[in-house]
C-alpha cells in the first residue's frame, strides 16, 4: 500500500471551505509555493552554477554573477505579478513599494526572499519570509501600510532545507516538508513548548556589550538555565525555536564603543522579518516585543523598510524580559 501524505493545497483548500472563505487566497498562497521551491531550486544548485558569490564577482563559466538575493527577488515578483491576487509589495530587495495590481489586486505582500545573506557563500540555512494583508473590502481602500495584527497569514520557508511554515490568523502555525515530488506536506501544528528544559536563547554574541544595561543584566541573570543557539538567519532560528522553546533576540544596540555603529531602532525590519515571526509565533502559543516592552505586532509602521529590535518566543520568557524592558520589573 501506498502511504500518502495531505498536500499543503489540499490542507489549505479544507481550510478555506471550513471557514467559508474564497479560492483567491489558495491562488496567491500557489504563487508563494512556486516562489519558494524555485527559490529552493536555485539555492541548491547555486553553488555549481557560481550564484552563491558576490554580484560582480565572475564565475568559472566567465559570465557575471546575479547575486542570490536578485535571482530569488526576481522570480518571488514573476509569481506574485502572475497571481494576479496582489495590489502591491514591498520587498527588503527593493526601495519602492513595488506596484503589482493597484485595481484588481486583493492583497499586500511583505517579503524578504533571501535573509540571512551571511549564510549564502556557504550555502548554509537562508530564509524566504512574507507576511499577507488584505484590501479593505468593506470601504476605500487607503493602502495603508499594516502592523502585523492586521496580517491574515505569514510564513517562512527555510531554503534549502526544505520545510514551510504557515501562521494562519487564529487558527495556529503549520509546518510542512518537502517531498521527493517537490510538494510540501504533512501538516504539523507548531505549538511552542511550556516545558523549559528544551528551552534555547538566541543572540548575536559578539552584539552582547552593546545592549542596554537591563538586557545584559537579564542575560547575565539567565543565560546558564538554557542552551546557547545561533545560525545568523532568523528563519534558521526562529524554526529551532518553534519546536524547541526559547527565545531569539535581536535588542536595539546602544552601547557600542563607536557610537555610529549604534541602532537604536534594532537591525530586523518590521514588516517583513519581525512581524512575519511575531505572528507566526502567536498562533502557535508564545509572543514578540519591540525594545520598548510592547508588542511588535501592535507596532504601526511608518515606513515600508521600518527596523525594530525583535525579543520573540515562549510567553513566559518573552513576558519576564519585557517587563525588564518596560522598566516595571
Ligand atoms: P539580512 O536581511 O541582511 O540577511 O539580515 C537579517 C539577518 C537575520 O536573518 C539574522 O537573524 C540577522 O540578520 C543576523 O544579523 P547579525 O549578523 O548581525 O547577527
Ligand atoms: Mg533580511
């Protein structure tokens, strides 16, 4: 006998019948998919094509170099322009908001197709994160840019390694795998665990004295009761994270001994690297703060490339921090 597994299409379709909701959703989220194991395609052949260098850099074949962040730029904005479900995005990749379908278009996309650049010459663990909103269907639509509450969706795919998570507003975080077919499947809800013993802390080290002295004082207080993990991508991290417990923080730094290189504002960006993981890490039971102690998901942004200092992960310990942050505890 055959084993099969559930399709993620097919997990989606019941998901949208079950709540009566219409296939346009299904038609974007197939853009994604195709997106991603292009993306995935690309990566794992990329470092024999020579697209894992530098742009500029030449490669054995003498051609120049596209760099892996413009090759998975160009195809996300292929399938996104061919779904014609998008109204516009905005990508870390490209300074404008990228006008997709102003007229017919339902959603707004917020992506970073290739994060964790520090990984790609080694072909380590990158990210395609994206968060989806949706066109007031009620009145005007003014286009606004949308904090992550207002998200129906955000999900990562962790290239190459071949898993796919999905937050689905109020009905929880999925993951799924690649198979040998290139479908992802097998749905498995992410619940973060309440049990500490699993529990993992993850921050750039080498940032550590330059934190606020309430972060260091918290880390200095806390480090010894959990397991030290950090790959330099967040969709590397964040996925440990969901299994796993913990927290993955990217504080604002302020103490740096030259203070150019300080970023009071953190480093991630809010719409598509932040509020992606926030809200997937809310529906699957934990939460995220900006550096002020407040939700990131709450967060208005500003600007389409806003940065925000990230503290996500188990409530009980993105909470305690927090209240540090807040100075009320
Ligand atoms: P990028 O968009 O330039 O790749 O930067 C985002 C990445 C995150 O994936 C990761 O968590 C963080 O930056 C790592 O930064 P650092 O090298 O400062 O630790
Ligand atoms: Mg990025």
């Amino acid at each position: 006998m055959i084993r099969f597994e559930q399709t993620f299409m097919n997990f989606l379709l019941q998901h949208q019948e079950k709540h009566n909701r219409t296939y346009h959703f299904l038609v974007l989220m197939d853009a994604i998919i195709s997106a991603g194991k292009y993306i995935q395609h690309y990566y794992l052949t990329g470092a024999l094509k020579g697209n894992l260098g530098s742009a500029g850099d030449i490669n054995v074949q003498g051609e120049d170099v596209m760099r892996m962040d413009q090759i998975a730029q160009e195809i996300t904005l292929h399938y996104l322009k061919t779904s014609g479900r998008v109204i516009h995005a905005v990508s870390e990749e490209s300074e404008e908001i990228i006008q997709i379908n102003p007229d017919g278009g339902r959603y707004f996309v917020y992506f970073d197709p290739m994060d964790g650049s520090s990984n790609i010459p080694h072909g380590l663990p990158i990210g395609f994160l994206f968060g989806i909103a949706k066109r007031n269907l009620e009145g005007p639509e003014d286009g606004h840019l949308r904090a992550g509450k207002d998200y129906i969706a955000a999900g990562m795919f962790v290239i190459p390694t071949g898993t796919f998570t999905l937050g689905l507003k109020d009905a929880g975080t999925w993951q799924f795998h690649i198979d040998e077919t290139m479908n992802f499947v097998r749905p498995t809800q992410m619940v973060l665990p309440e049990d500490p013993k699993s529990w993992e802390l993850s921050f750039n080290a080498s940032n550590r004295t330059t934190y606020a002295e309430r972060v260091q004082k918290w880390i200095t207080e806390n480090e010894s009761k959990y397991a030290f993990r950090y790959l330099g991508a967040l969709a590397g991290d964040f996925h440990r994270l969901l299994t796993n417990g913990g927290m993955f923080m990217y504080p604002a730094i302020v103490n740096h001994p030259n203070p150019k290189k300080n970023r009071p504002e953190g480093k991630l960006r809010l719409m598509y690297e932040s509020s992606v993981v926030a809200f997937m890490c809310r529906e699957a039971g934990g939460m995220a703060v900006s550096e002020a102690g407040i939700p990131i998901l709450e967060i208005q942004p500003g600007k389409h490339h806003q940065r925000t200092a990230l503290y996500v992960g188990s409530k009980k310990l993105v909470e305690d921090i927090a209240r540090v942050l807040r100075n009320t505890g």
